[in-house]
C-alpha cells in the first residue's frame, strides 16, 4: 500500500518532474504527462509502452488497463491500496524514463 502523498512524493522526486492540475486529477509531467492521481478514489494512472503495460498488469492484481481507448494507449490504474510501494515506485520511473522519449508539440 502506498498513500497519495508518499505517490507525490516519489513522483516529484524524479528530475524536472512538475505537478499540474488535471480535471479531478493531478498531473506529473516531465516532457509529457507520464501519471495522473486521482486522490479521492486512490489510485494513479500510469502511462506505459505496450510491453512495460503487459508487464504491470501480469504481475499485480490492482493493476489493470484503463477499459477504454486510453488503456489502448498505454494508460494503467493502479489501485494504491493494492499495491505495494517498490511497485510503484519502479512503475514511476519506468513511465517516466518512456516520458522522456516523446517529443513536446
């Protein structure tokens, strides 16, 4: 289990990594938004490659891909109660270091 300010916390302590509102989320970005967290509910969604995205949602059950478009995408819910902290924090870096891949418009 990790609380929403420990998400925050490790998120934030990624390099050039900003904090910015998101409809009812908040956003990290690095070159691109990489997670959002959604406190009320507790969980994040992470945005991975196709394979990282495998990965993370064969080795835990809170994680899952988001049931739309979105999770086609990449995108994966985290369900923070679920999940343990090493977890995610290895799953912050790993979105954050593919972030890091995409070009800014």
């Amino acid at each position: 289990m990790i609380s929403n300010d420990r998400f925050r916390e490790i998120a934030l302590s990624l390099p050039g990594v900003e904090e910015r509102p998101h409809f009812d989320r908040a956003a990290f970005k690095a070159r691109v938004i990489f997670a959002t967290l959604h406190e009320a509910s507790h969980t994040a969604n992470l945005k991975f490659n196709e394979v990282d995205q495998s990965v993370f949602c064969e080795f835990e059950k809170g994680v899952y891909a988001v049931p739309n478009k979105w999770g086609q995408q990449g995108w994966t819910t985290f369900e923070l109660d679920n999940v343990p902290e090493e977890l995610v924090k290895d799953a912050l870096e790993t979105a954050y270091k593919e972030s890091l891949k995409k070009k800014t418009k």
